[in-house]
C-alpha cells in the first residue's frame, strides 16, 4: 500500500501529553532503572535535528517527498523530547537545552566531521545511498517502536504506558514512509541491495550509538531487550529488516545484543 506523503505533512501534528494526569508520577514515580531508559530516549529524540542535518547533504535532499517527509518527522521527534523531558522533569531530572548542547559538545569532531563524510560517501555513491538511508532509516523507527512498547510493558504505569503508546503511535507512520521507500527502491537496483546490506551489517548500531555513552546504550539494550521477550523483539525487527529486497538472513539487531553480551 502506498504511503500518501501529503495526507501525512497535512496530518502530521506533535504528540499530545498535556491532557495525561501527569501528577501521577509524583506520588507514583518511576524506578531508577526506567528513568535512566526514558532519560536515553529523550536525548536521542532531541539529536534527531543532527541526523537531518547529516541527510541533508547526501542525494536525500534532491526528492522532494523524502525532505517533506523528514520534515515533519522532525518535528514529531523533537516533540517526542519534549514529552519525555516533562515527564524526567516531574522527577527532579532537568532536560533543558544546556544539558542537550553539552551532549552535542561531548561528540567533539565527529560531530563536526560526520556531515562532511556522509556527503562525500553519499555523493559518490549516487542515488542508490537513498535507499541505504531509507532502509537504516526503518532499521531505526522499527527499534522506537520496539523500545517504547517494551518499556510500556514492563513498567506497567498507566500514564506512562499512554504516553509511550501515542509516541509509538507516530513512530509507526515513520516507519511506513521508510520502509514504502526502502522496499521499492531497492527493488529496482541489485546495487543499493549490495551497498545496504554492506552498511547495515558492517556499520548499524542500536538508536543512539555514537551519540549517547556505550554504558548507557548497555543499559538500555540489557533493560529492554533481555530475557526470551526481548529476544523474541529483537528477531522480530531482524524479520522485518530480512523481508526488504536483497536483505534475506541479515539479523544486526541480534547481533548488537551477543556483541554486547546482553543475556537471551
């Protein structure tokens, strides 16, 4: 089924919290363990800004529905932060813009380089990087949606669960645009079937590698992804990557978790 970008753009509107009785949290707060996930979640959904930036140099920027769409994703993404930096708030955890431009400043140069790179390599590669781009990019919203639901589960707080659901909600229209794209692009070339299994297998992290600290990407990975449950999550993005043309047998989503031993 074909993705309609201009019902999405003239759909597309950030995610509600305000109507949550978000006073819950006060006298049912969350534990550690979840803040610190939730705390993860926010910083990258606020570094999304950086991966445009980092698209917009590379063929990406030359479709007109991959940038309308990106965006509003954009958008959406940086309300994602907003709601969970209300919600890290109420819990005495202060997300402002000091602490996201100290995260940024903690890169250094590969902040400074990474836009230079991409472009250089996405420019020679041509068109085919865009269904790179697309299919990493479904990679990616397949694993939010994986995280959100699972954190969901496993707290089992009633606001929280709500919250997390609507965002999760808007992470499944990003989903649809990238993987629309990323199965019709790649079928139409052997090539970018070739160069995206390459990038994926040689290159993909779980969301927030390289921005956020690996103890952190640990911690996340071991709260939400261990156990049969999480295991059994983690195959099922692995089928979805697996089902795009030219990506039969790849599994980089288990394959993040034996490297960093996360227990099955």
């Amino acid at each position: 089924m074909a993705f309609d970008i201009r019902d999405y753009t003239r759909t597309s509107r950030a995610v509600e919290w305000q109507d949550l009785p978000l006073d819950e949290f006060r006298t049912n707060p969350l534990p550690p363990d979840t803040l610190r996930s939730l705390r993860y979640m926010c910083d990258v959904e606020y570094h999304t800004v950086c991966y445009l930036r980092d698209m917009l140099v590379t063929p990406s920027h030359k479709d007109p529905q991959v940038t309308a769409f990106m965006t509003m994703w954009n958008m959406e993404e940086f309300w994602h932060g907003e709601a969970l930096a209300e919600v890290l708030n109420l819990h005495g955890l202060q997300i402002d813009y000091d602490h996201l431009k100290a995260t940024r400043l903690r890169m250094g140069w590969r902040d400074k380089l990474d836009p230079i790179k991409q472009s250089v390599l996405a420019n020679v590669i041509g068109q085919d990087f865009v269904a790179v781009h697309m299919i990493w990019g479904a990679a990616n919203e397949w694993s939010a949606i994986t995280a959100y639901n699972r954190l969901a589960q496993l707290e089992q707080h009633p606001v929280l669960a709500e919250l997390l659901q609507r965002i999760a909600k808007q992470e499944a229209r990003h989903v649809a645009f990238y993987a629309t794209q990323a199965r019709d692009r790649l079928a139409r070339s052997k090539k970018a079937q070739k160069i995206a299994r390459f990038a994926l297998r040689k290159y993909w992290g779980p969301v927030g590698t390289g921005v956020m600290a690996e103890t952190e990407v640990r911690h996340v990975l071991r709260h939400l992804m261990s156990g049969p449950d999480g295991r059994h999550a983690a195959r099922t993005i692995d089928g979805h990557i697996a089902k795009m043309p030219g990506l039969a047998g790849l599994h980089i989503v288990e394959d993040a978790l034996d490297a960093r031993g996360i227990p099955a």
